[in-house]
C-alpha cells in the first residue's frame, strides 16, 4: 500500500509540477501577445486613451462656448434689432450734382 501511495504522491508532484509549468507558459503566452498587440497597435498610429480623453474634453470645451457665444451673438442681434425699431433711420440728404467743368482749352504760346 505504501507503494502504490508513493506512486500517487508521485503522480501528484508530477502533476502539480505540469500546472505550475502551464500556469508559467500561459502567463508568458499572455504577455508575448500582448507586446505583440502593442506593437500592432503603434504601427498603426493610433490615440492612446489618455490622448483621446484629452482631445475629448477639449471638444467638450469648444462647444459649450460656441454654444455660449451663439447665444451671446442672438442677444446682440435682438438688441440690434430693438435699436432700429426705436430709432427709425435717417434718410439721406438729396446730394446735388456737382457742377459740370469745361475742359480747358490749350493757350497759344507767344
């Protein structure tokens, strides 16, 4: 009997031992892949989360000041509006022709 649990405690080690190689070569499957998709990735140019979050915010940012200054510029052009309606515009003054000139005639030199 001592045998045959000898052969299992052995059997045991053995596998135990498999697992832990596996457990070792799956972690390095998972990081040899992971460069690998590093690597892609770079050669492809593209953003980097951070990059993309700071390009997002800056947008953000643009659009709720177009957004503040089309509503700045739509209360300037009501105010502008008012203004006219106040104030009615003046005519302009009847210009008068300007007189016509006789072009001069060449003296005869002496």
């Amino acid at each position: 009997m001592t045998a045959q649990n000898r052969l299992f405690e052995d059997m045991a080690k053995l596998a135990s031992g498999a697992l832990g190689a596996a457990a070792g070569i799956r972690g390095e499957m998972e990081a040899l892949f992971r460069q690998q998709m590093e690597r892609v990735l770079h050669e492809m140019d593209l953003v980097t989360r951070d990059e993309f979050e700071v390009v997002r915010l800056m947008a953000e940012k643009a659009r709720a000041e177009n957004e503040a200054l089309s509503q700045r510029i739509a209360a300037l052009e009501a105010q502008l509006v008012q203004a006219i309606k106040a104030k009615p515009a003046a005519k302009p003054a009847a210009k008068k022709p300007a007189p016509r000139r006789q072009p001069k005639r060449p003296t005869p030199a002496s």
